[in-house]
C-alpha cells in the first residue's frame, strides 16, 4: 500500500492508522489467512474506503463471520 506520494506505508504506519495490530495488518494484507469482517470494516475505513461484497469472500466454515480479503497480495492501494 502506498501513500499519496508513492511512498509504501510500513506495517507500524499502518497499524497506527488503523488501530489494528500490526499482526493482524500483516495477515489481513497476506489475503492468505481469514479475519473477521469487523476487523477488515475497521481496516477499510482507515482509509476512508466502503467495503464492497465483492471485496472479501465468506467463509464457508462454521465461522459464520470470518472472511477472507479478496484481492491478490499485489494489489496496490492508493489512499
């Protein structure tokens, strides 16, 4: 993830932002592990950004609230 000027956020910037820990930043950017959707509501919104359907896929578990970010791990976001 990048800033307005091109430079890439650390995981500590991030985590401040978002008030996540940088653990859970970590695996939520890896697109590889489930978070619950709270946590990626709370991600979203520190960048202002509305999360979408289309932006995550539910978990098909027993975890009714667990889901997964759908996005490749080289997406770039602007904000």
């Amino acid at each position: 993830m990048h800033n307005e000027f091109g430079q890439r956020f650390t995981y500590e910037q991030l985590s401040e932002r978002s008030l996540l820990d940088m653990r859970t930043v970590s695996r939520l950017l890896s697109c590889e592990v489930k978070v619950d959707k709270n946590t990626l509501e709370t991600f979203f919104r520190a960048f202002n950004l509305s999360l979408e359907a289309d932006d995550y896929i539910v978990s098909q578990d027993d975890g009714a609230n667990e889901v997964k970010p759908d996005a490749p791990a080289h997406t770039i976001l602007m904000v």
